[in-house]
C-alpha cells in the first residue's frame, strides 16, 4: 500500500473517535444548568433542553444571563454538530478498517 494510502486509512480510522471527543468537550462547556441555578431559576435535571433556554433568552431582561445562556446555546449546536459528524465518519471508519485487512 502506498503511504498516502496508509496515512488516510489512518485518518479515516481516528476520525469518529476525534468527534467524538470534540462534542463531549462542548458538552462540558455547555454549563446551562448551573447558569440557571447561579441566578437562582430552578431547573429538573442537570440537561437543560434548548426550548427552554431560548424561551429565558427571550424573557429576561438580564444582559449577563442572555450573554451566557447565548454561549451555552452556541456550546449546545456544537455539540450536536460534533456527534452528527462523530456518526457521520462512523461506516467510512469501518470501511476502511475492512479494506485495510483484506488488501493486507
């Protein structure tokens, strides 16, 4: 096999796993939960959804609580973008995992 054609095999092996650990990193980064608890609005559970979070953007006149739930909204898509592409590059990975043993 030639070296390009190692170094992509290699890549496309390795490329869900990088996604995958990039939207766990926004997903650490998208603290909502504690936003509303530091400013004193109860929420269920640790996982804020997205309506919610957009109806408080709407409906508080706070600056610093729009800016900061703004960022934990943009932390959010990031995170569903990252694993979409996580999944995405999943079936390529396997497919070249396969190729890599049968032209071995």
């Amino acid at each position: 096999m030639s070296e390009l054609t190692e170094y992509l095999v290699a890549i496309a092996i390795c490329s869900p796993l990088v996604f995958f650990i990039v939207a766990v990193a926004f997903r650490l980064l998208d603290n909502s939960a504690s936003i509303f608890l530091n400013n004193e609005i109860l929420v269920d559970s640790s996982y804020v959804s997205g309506d919610l979070i957009r109806k408080q953007i709407e409906s508080t006149e706070n600056e610093k609580l729009k800016k900061s739930l703004g960022k934990a909204l943009f932390f959010r898509r990031l995170h569903n973008l990252f694993m979409v592409l996580a999944v995405i590059s999943l079936p390529p990975a396997i497919i070249a995992c396969f190729l890599v043993s049968f032209i071995s």
